[in-house]
C-alpha cells in the first residue's frame, strides 16, 4: 500500500507536466471512483465550453471536484416566520407550481424523493432548488431506482407531488440543507402542503450532503463561492488496490515465499482528448492555434509564386535547413492565389509561418509570421531561418 501511495503521488505529479508541456489548461479534481472501483481517483479536466463534464471550482483555497463528487453549502434562505399551517394546494404538485400558487421561492420548499433500493423503500430529502444527486446517494443506499406512482402510493399512501418527510416508517435521508427552517413540504395527503416543517420537530433523518453542487454554493472548505466549468476529460488515474488482483488471483511471492496480492493502480491519458482540448481552447476566427509542443508541424514554409524558380529555391533551401535542425515542416507548394493560401495556413494552425513572396525577394526578405499572436515580421533572407530556430527553441 506505502508503494501504491508513493506510486500514485509521482504519477499525480508527471501528468501535470505531461498536460503543461502539452500547451494545455487543465484541473486536477477528486473523483468518483465509479465502475473502474478503488479507494481513491483524480482526473485531468481541460476547460471546453464542448466538454461532457462539469467541475466545482474554488478560486479561494483551490477546491476542485467532479460535480459528481463536489461537497457544497448552498445559501440558506431568509426563513418566515411561519406556525406549522397546512395550506390547500389542489392540483399543484410540481415545485414551479406550488411556489406560483403559494408566492414563494424554491428554496423554501422541501422536497421528498422516494427511490426503491435493494434493501427497500428510501425517502430522500433535498431542498426545492437542488438536484438531488444518485452517485451521493447510490454511496449511501446502494444501487437504486426513482419509485413509481403505484409504488409511492404503496410505500406512502399519498400521490406524488404531496409527500412530506413526516410520519413515515422509512428510511430517510436529508441534505444538511435542510436542518435549517421552517419550511414547506408535502401534508402527505392530496391537494396539500404544510407550511413550517422543521427538521428535529417533524421529521428525523440522516443528514448528509446529496444534492448537486452548484455555482455561486460555498466551498465547503473555505466559504468562498464556487463557479461551476464544463470540461473534457483529458486523463485519469485510480487507486485500485487489491480490487482486482484478489478475485482473479493475481499474486506474488513476497521475501518469505507467502503469497500476496498484486497491488495495482490504473493510471490513463487520452492523446486524441488533449488535441481536441488543445484546439477547443485554442483557436480564433480564422481557424485551430496549435501549441507547438504537439503541433503537427512546427514551422510552414510557404512560396507565394511556385511558378518563380527564385522562390521556390529559397523555399526549399529553407525547408531543407529547418528539417536537417529538426523541426516538422510543411510546405504549401500548391499553385493556388496567395489568399487562399494564406487562408488555409491560418485554418490549420500550424505554429509559424515563411512566407516567401516575391515582392519581398527583390529587397532581399521574407516574412515570420507567429500564428497565435498574429505578428509579422520582415527578416533577411539569409537571417530568416536563424531567427525563427531561436524563437522555436525559447518556445520549446
């Protein structure tokens, strides 16, 4: 175990200079272990407005966690000063239509979730402006199911939509949220709510954080507010123990000849993810903004005129000389109009650009041109590939 620790802090540590010299911004965040198992997981989230995940981050103490996993506080609400009153509510069943008919804000609702489990019925209870999470859940109960509307009324003898978190012999879960009140909840009988339900008065539970962190909830750290980032997942890693090595007898043979199981860690990084990541966040209106650590080709060498034998003898003296110091070069010798090459070298992004017109020559230049600033700068000719060999490397 002491060298799985060690193992999984070095390689903590190597992915985030992997994502670094990859050009990339990117989270280290705690993770669900999930189906992959363990003890203990972490991802590398790339920020990217088309990313499938979403991350809590705390810009005060650095929190980061999958929402899956994110602890919160959200923002208790400003309590009235209700009695416990029970309140008519026909056919208003739906939080957007009990707070229009009673004039309130979600936040002053409590809302009750009944789920099946294997070991039977739970009554889970989150405030009426939160998403109740089912991984925070599943690590409670188990696996799980939303009941049907024959099966709450089985369990709980009241239609859905007027269930309240009093009187029922079930289990109960409740988000910390809620030990706070009054609040309105459910009058367990149909086309009612009760207003001043209050936790320790009317209902007991366990209480444990099972809603979905959201922006502008407090770090449960440090207090400060949380934003919430859509992500790509670029590359995790896991403890796994002895998860696996045990149930498919994967051993070895310690100093004393015992038999030990293997202790394994699972450590992933996804090369296709960290490109589309990279250009995800980096490119403009004219096309990808390649980093030149994984660009495809560093420098494009690119002849205005290949129909000019002086052009292209320097284009290719230059190409040759930039590939002998070993960079990736590419040449656009298409016999096309300066434009669409132009166009076409800013669509793909390659790093930096020569560009080799003819007007230039007869001064005795070129043109470097950086692609992710924009910048161009008129060189000598001889000067030119010395110049942008010394750029590359103080990039590199």
């Amino acid at each position: 175990e002491a060298g799985l620790d060690k193992s999984y802090e070095l390689h903590l540590e190597a992915y985030k200079k992997i994502y670094a010299r990859c050009g990339v911004k990117f989270y280290v965040v705690q993770s669900d272990t999930g189906m992959m198992g363990g003890s203990m997981a972490h991802e590398y989230m790339a920020p990217s407005a088309a990313g499938e995940d979403d991350v809590a981050l705390c810009d005060g103490c650095g929190y980061a966690a999958n929402v899956e996993l994110a602890l919160s506080v959200p923002k208790a609400p400003k309590f009235p000063e209700w009695q416990r009153e029970e309140v008519a509510t026909p056919e208003r069943r739906t939080i957007d239509e009990v707070t229009r008919f009673l004039k309130v804000t979600p936040d002053l609702l409590l809302k009750s979730i009944l789920v099946m489990s294997d070991s039977g019925p739970v009554l889970a209870l989150v405030r009426g402006d939160q998403t109740l999470h089912e991984k925070k859940l599943a690590k409670l109960i188990g696996p799980h199911r939303p009941a049907q509307k024959d099966e709450v009324k089985q369990h709980l003898g009241v239609p859905a939509g007027f269930i309240g978190p009093m009187g029922h012999k079930l289990r109960r879960i409740a988000d910390p949220s809620l030990k706070d009140g009054p609040y309105i909840a459910g009058a367990n009988k149909e086309g009612f709510h009760v207003k001043g339900i209050k936790a320790g008065v009317d209902f007991e539970a366990e209480f444990v954080d099972i809603h979905v962190a959201a922006a502008g909830d407090a770090c449960a750290h440090c207090g400060k507010l949380l934003r919430i980032e859509r992500v790509i997942e670029i590359g995790n890693i896991f403890k796994l123990g002895a998860k696996y090595s045990v149930p498919l007898k994967a051993n070895y043979l310690d100093e004393s000849g015992a038999e030990k199981p293997i202790i394994m860690g699972s450590y992933g990084i996804g090369p296709a993810r960290i490109a589309a990541a990279a250009i995800e966040q980096g490119n403009d209106e004219n096309g990808m903004i390649w980093p030149l650590s994984i660009a495809p080709y560093h420098v494009m060498v690119l002849p205005v005129n290949v129909k000019d034998a002086k052009t292209m003898d320097i284009a290719e003296e230059m190409y040759r000389t930039l590939e002998e110091k070993g960079f990736e070069v590419l040449m656009d010798d298409r016999d096309e109009r300066a434009g669409i090459k132009f166009k076409d070298a800013d669509l793909i992004g390659i790093p930096w650009r020569i560009v080799i017109g003819e007007k230039n020559l007869k001064e005795g230049f070129v043109e470097i041109k950086e692609r992710k600033t924009g910048q161009v700068e008129k060189v000598k000719v001889e000067e030119a590939v010395e110049k942008l060999v010394k750029r590359l490397v103080m990039e590199a």
